[in-house]
C-alpha cells in the first residue's frame, strides 16, 4: 500500500515516528518541515516541504502548491497526519485525489480537539484523539502514541 | 550536565531567564540550552538557537536532567529515554504561544505522575533547588512506538 506521512517539525513529527510499526510493511512517503528529518526516516522516501505559518500568506501558499504537487506525484493511497497545518491540508488534497484520510490530533490536545482536527473532523475519512474524553460519534479513540 | 531546551518556533524567555539564575547559584554545574533567538540574553551560558536531531539525541542521553517547555516532542523524548524531566508550560497571557494547549498538556501529565511540573518560574526555581539532585529521578517509561490499540485501529482502517 502507498502511504503518505505527513507531520511539521517537533512534537507533530515525533507522534508520526511512533506509528513506525503500521508503517514497516507498506511503501511510505514521508512529508515535514526541515530537510535534517530525513536522517530519523532512513529506508524511506523523505520530501520537504515549506511550513504553513499561520498570519504569512505567502507561506501558505508554497505549502499548499509544494503539498498538492507532492501528492499528485506520488499518488498515495492511505494519507496519515499527527498535525499541524500542512498535514491539514495533505488531508484536504488527499481527500481530493480519493485517498483514505486519516487525522490523529495530537497528544497535546488534553482539553479540546485543535483548530486543525475540528477542521478534519468535516474532511478527514478518520479522525482520533488521544485522549478518552474527547471522543465522540466523529472522532475515536483507541489509544494514545505513548 | 542539564539539557535545557525550548522547541524552535517561538522565544520563551521566562524560562531562560530563570535557567541563568539556576546556573548562577550552581557554577559547577553545566548548562546545555537551546531557545529560539530571544531579547534576553544569559550571562551564565551560550543558547544554541537550533540543534540537529542527532546532536539532540546525543545531549538528551548525556544529560543528568532535561528542563523544557511543555513540548511533546521533548515530553516523548525524555520518557523513552528515562529521563528526568521539569517541564514549565508556555502560557498565553505572556504570548509565549498561540493557544493554552502547553499547560493542558502539563496538567494531564502531572495528573498522570510522568513528569515533574513547573506551572510558573518560580516554581521551577524553588523545585530545582529543593530536589536536585537526589529527587529528580524519571517518574514514567515508555516503550518506542505507539499504543497496540492504536496501531490495530489504524491497521484496520487501512487494510
């Protein structure tokens, strides 16, 4: 199966290691934020793209054309994001493309869903949260990346 | 050596700020610290703005004790390696981030007894002089991926 990973920098990338069991079968693509990743992904393809800083328009922009460009390239079946923004719009462009979408919002979200996993709630064909109480009819919970 | 460190998006000086004081009253002690580039500016150590993941990795093993903002990033890192860890959430009331999701985070993990918290500056100063060293031991370990439970659902979902 063709699977796209996608995390920012930091703890989003950190939560997306942590899946690396779910990944060792499949041919996984790699997406972040800074190019020195690469090295904590080795045996898999890595591409880096620009980050989405919320408040710059232009960098949102260069998110959006570098992260639709990369999935038309690779034409993933399943896209699997921990956050923040460009894995919020990986979602949206894979849900474009017909890709299986899943959001898992991130471990630091202990008292509400984030900006971002409210948003993939109305996308995403999966969204979970890591925390029980949060859980609803739209979002799961099964767990945690700890 | 303390491995001191703050996540590369935004400055958090409250914390840098009472690192150097700490650092002042131990002069044996060493101080690795990384901070995006702040106005204020440590008399006691040089802050490194940006460090590769291997360099990370090598301080986080080195280091005695980790003192960080309540990243999840660092969270992770130090409980898969055993580490003792304070983490000080970066609060909204001083713009140190964009929402209040650092101190949702330390409350949980305090609640859960992984991590020593710090809620404010002078809570760090007065828990790192009361503990350290002999009380500041690693409270949780945890394995190198992601719940079973998780990974059978997400399994599932894609097969």
């Amino acid at each position: 199966m063709r699977i796209l990973a996608i995390a920012s920098i930091g703890g989003h990338w950190i939560q997306l290691l942590r899946l690396m069991p779910l990944f060792k079968d499949h041919e996984v693509t790699f997406i972040s934020t800074k190019p020195n990743l690469k090295d904590m992904v080795k045996g898999h393809r890595f591409i880096t793209i620009p980050d989405a800083n919320r408040g710059k328009k232009i960098n949102l922009c260069k998110c959006i054309l570098s992260v639709t460009w990369h999935i038309v390239a690779v034409k993933p079946r399943v896209i699997i994001s921990t956050g923040a923004a460009p894995g919020l719009i990986g979602i949206l462009i894979g849900k474009l493309t017909g890709a299986k979408t899943i959001w898992i919002d991130s471990i630091a979200n202990a008292e509400k869903l984030s900006m971002s996993g409210n948003i993939a709630v109305k996308i995403a064909d999966r969204v979970y949260t890591q925390w029980e109480h949060l859980a609803n009819s739209k979002v799961i919970f099964s767990g945690n990346i700890l | 050596m303390i491995f001191v460190t703050t996540g590369t998006q935004e400055p958090f000086d409250r914390l840098i700020e009472t690192i150097d004081d700490i650092a002042g009253q131990y002069p044996g002690l060493t101080f690795v610290v990384q901070a995006f580039s702040s106005l204020y500016k440590a008399k006691n150590f040089d802050v490194l703005e940006f460090i590769s993941a291997a360099d990370f990795s090598s301080y986080m093993d080195k280091a005695d004790l980790i003192i960080s903002h309540a990243g999840m990033g660092t969270i992770i890192s130090a409980l898969v390696e055993n580490k003792p860890i304070i983490v000080m959430p970066r609060l909204l009331r001083y713009n140190e981030h964009r929402n209040e999701h650092q101190l949702a985070t330390a409350r949980k993990f305090d609640a859960l007894g992984y991590l020593h918290v710090a809620y404010d500056e002078h809570e760090l100063m007065a828990k790192f002089i009361t503990m350290w060293p002999d009380q500041l031991k690693p409270l949780h370990k945890i394995g190198n991926s992601a719940s079973d439970t998780l990974l059978d659902s997400l399994r599932t979902f894609i097969e």
